[in-house]
C-alpha cells in the first residue's frame, strides 16, 4: 500500500506571499492527499498578524485551501508562537540526554570567529568556545545575568545521506557542521528546530521547498534522529530566477499574489503560471487545479533553475479570461462596470469581454463605450474621422435607419450607395460608434450598443 502523502506549507508572516514562496505552497498542494498551513511566526521582530490574515485570504483566492491548519479547530497548534510549551519539552528532553548546551558567546564574539576563520581560510561555523563548558562555570555566567542561546551538539565524524525527492543521494560530512542554536536567547525557537519538530509531530510525510533549505536538511534530520522522532521525506525545488538569471525578486519582476489579484489577474491563470515552474506537464493547455494535480509528479520537477517569464503570465491570463463562466468574469469586472452595464445585455458584453480584453480595466474602457454617452476618442480615430467627409455619416445614416435591425444589409446599401469598402469604410464607421479602431466584429457590436445609440453617434458626424 502507498503512503497517504501529507505536505504543508509552513511560511513565516513576515510579508506578503509572492510567486516564488506561492509556488512552493502549490506544488505541496498538488502533491499532498493531506495539506497544512503551519505559521512560523517565532520571529517575534518580523512577524505580523496581519501578514498571516493576508497569506491566508491570498491562498483561499488563488483556491488553494488547506485540510488542516488556521481554520480548522484547533487553531492555536498551527501557529508556532503558541507552541512554546511543546518546544520548551524537546528542548527539557535534549538537556536530559546531554545533546545540548547553553552559549554565551555574544553576537560580537561571533563574528569576530568568523572573521578570524576566514582569515585562517577556514570555512565559518561555530569554533566551540562554550561547548565543555563545567557546571560551576556556566553557574558563573547565568550568575552575572548573562541569557545564553542552546546549541546542539553535531556528532563528530559522522555522514549524514538522505535521499532527496528531487535532487536524489545526498551526503554531508557532520565534521563541516558546526554546533547550531536551537533556541534564541529569549527562549524562542530557532528555525531549525521548531521547523522539524513541527513537520514530526504533524505527521508531515513529504516536503517541498526550496533549495535553499538544502543545507539545513542535515542538521534537522539530526535533531529529530536526537530526539527520536520520524523524519518527512524532503524534496528541493530549484529556485525560480528572472528574465536576467538572477533569483527571481522585486527588483527583475517577481510580485506578490496581492499586487496580482488587483491587477485582475485571474487566480487561475497565476496557479497555471506556477505549476509550470520547475515543473514539466504534458498538457500544455489552461488546467483547472485538479487537473493539475493529476498531472503533478515529482519526476517532472526540475533541478535547474526556473525562469519566469512575464509574458507567460499573461499568456495565461488570456487563456483564462477566455474560458471563464459568465459568473467568474461578472466578479472580475471593476465594480464601476457592474453598474454600467444595462442586464438585458450582460450576457452579450461578457462574451465580448472574453475574445477582446485580459484586464478589468479594458473591459471598463468597453463598459464606458457602449453604454455611456461620453467615451474617449483615440487619436487614430479622430484622425479617420477628420478625414471622412460628412456625406460619408448621412449616406450611413440613411442607410441604417432602413435597416437598423439587419447589420448585414445596412452595410450592403452603406457600401453601395457611398461606392466606398473595406478598410475605408469600415474604420469610420469604429471610429465614429465606438472611438477607437480595434474592437470586436460590428455585428457584435450592433447587438451591444442598439439601434437608437447608433443612431446617435452616426448622427454626430453627419
Ligand atoms: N518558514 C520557513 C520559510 O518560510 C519554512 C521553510 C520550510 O519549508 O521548511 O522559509
């Protein structure tokens, strides 16, 4: 029997989710049966409510729910600010076992080994100053107030191999390890260690994140081998980088979920974005999420780097406008269109909306063209209409009001009785109906704006 896969995603509020910590959520959605949402919010300094309220309403839009976490029951044990009696037990448990000891170097001394390691051309980690400590001396520096942080002590000499899910035998030697904390000196705890204690106690079976974790793995795996609890299966995705090759950031166009969904982006089309990015499908066309959850499969992840590429974003923004319901696509429009658009012809202009626009904002332009009295002229198309002599309008005129309700013989008796066609009839006729000379085929747009505005806006140039 295969394994029930749970997956999590565990990001730490400290600012908005955007695409690169976005698509490590998805791809553990798409590859867990079960899967959590974990707040890392031990970072006192950094992290914010607010920021946790956001990454939450930004995967509920993007539909990427999760079975269990925030706001299913018990809340309080996905957050780990709350679990501090849970750490405070493993910590009380490493004590015990001697695999642990309290540090007093200060951030200065610290960096000041480092300097002096790389200068001796050694790599930095911890040099051990407060490693054998005695009893009565660590008594002393408790004594004169001094708060030390834990380490953990990494055996000597030993390999630690795990098997990564993407990037497959992995070896580290514990001697290039130097002892780490595993809680600050305020009692918190750090990364490394609530973050594997967390996944054990959740019964997180599987992993993804990015390959940036690569170098803690081993060290969690030693936590957790310390404490006996059972490890997940880890896997490293690649990074995602810019259209320069440079890791994907604000600076070369990385944005958050939020900057996107007021863009009106259509979450649909930003999941389709993410699940090719560092991941191969087979089908290339616009796939809802379960569809791209039975696609998903750790063989087609990627080890190179991603890139992203902006116009694919919006490749697939067409591709979901395109293929939205008319529910859908109501709710995207700007609240100003809703309003604008009479119901008799809501279906006609949603139809409209999805061969000719990729934003709300355009739609809104169209909004204002068919069923406002003023809308914009572009220059082409004051252009085309200085040029067009008003014999053209009458002649136009005349012909629509003997057939306003048949499109295709007003043009017919247009064409023939102003002996001009093509092009140089129908760019006036755009220009004086709707001020611009791109948009959608006329006999839509006969439907959508009705006779007597025709009437009107042909009467104008007449
Ligand atoms: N809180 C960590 C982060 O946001 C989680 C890393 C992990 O997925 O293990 O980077």
């Amino acid at each position: 029997m295969t394994q029930h896969r749970k997956t999590r995603f565990a990001p730490s509020p400290t600012g908005y989710i955007h695409l690169g910590n976005a698509r490590t959520a998805l791809f553990n959605r798409l590859f867990g049966q079960t899967f959590l949402l974990r707040i890392e919010d031990t970072d006192q300094e950094r992290s914010r409510p607010e920021y946790t309220t956001a990454l939450m309403e930004d995967l509920r839009w993007l539909k990427m729910d999760w079975d269990e976490g925030p706001a299913s029951g018990q809340a309080d044990q996905y957050f780990q600010s709350r679990r501090q009696a849970v750490y405070d037990r493993y910590y009380r448990q490493l004590e015990a076992q001697g695999r642990v000891y309290p540090c007093f170097c200060s951030p200065d001394d610290l960096v000041r080994s480092r300097k002096l390691q790389r200068l001796e051309g050694k790599p930095p980690r911890y040099a051990g100053t407060c490693a054998h400590l005695k009893p009565d001396e660590i008594q002393a520096r408790l004594d004169q107030g001094l708060e030390p942080t834990l380490r953990f002590r990494v055996p000597a000499g030993r390999t630690i191999e795990f098997d990564d899910l993407v990037r497959g035998k992995q070896r580290f030697d514990t001697d290039t390890i130097g002892d780490f904390i595993i809680r600050r000196a305020d009692g918190t705890p750090a990364f490394f260690f609530c973050n594997a204690v967390d996944d054990a106690l959740m019964e997180v079976t599987h992993v993804l994140r990015g390959e940036d974790h690569l170098t803690n793995t081993p060290r969690q795996l030693l936590i957790l081998e310390a404490l006996g609890l059972r490890p997940p299966r880890y896997g490293h995705i690649s990074l995602i980088v810019g259209e320069d090759g440079a890791p994907l950031s604000k600076r070369n166009g990385s944005r958050s979920i939020r900057e996107l969904r007021r863009q009106g982006y259509l979450p649909l089309a930003v999941i389709n974005l993410l699940a090719r990015l560092g991941h191969r499908y087979t089908v290339e066309s616009l796939q809802t999420l379960e569809q791209l959850q039975a696609g998903f499969s750790i063989d087609h992840l990627s080890r190179s780097p991603a890139r992203f590429d902006p116009h694919q974003l919006d490749y697939w923004q067409q591709q979901a406008v395109h293929q939205a319901d008319d529910e859908t696509l109501w709710q995207w429009l700007n609240a100003d269109s809703r309003s604008t658009i009479p119901p008799e012809k809501r279906a006609a202009f949603l139809a409209l909306v999805r061969s000719n626009c990729v934003f709300p904002d355009q739609a809104a332009e169209w909004a204002t063209i068919l069923f406002r009295d003023e809308f914009p002229l572009t220059g082409q198309a004051r252009e085309i209409l200085a040029q067009t002599d008003s014999t053209f309008f009458r002649t136009a005129l005349e012909a629509f009001q003997a057939h306003r309700n048949q499109w295709k013989s007003f043009l017919q008796t247009l064409q023939a009785q102003s002996g001009v066609k093509g092009k140089r009839l129908f760019k006036p006729l755009r220009a004086a109906l709707t001020g611009r000379l791109d948009g959608p085929e006329l006999p839509r747009l006969h439907e959508l704006l009705g006779a007597e505005k025709i009437l009107t806006r042909l009467s104008k140039w007449a």
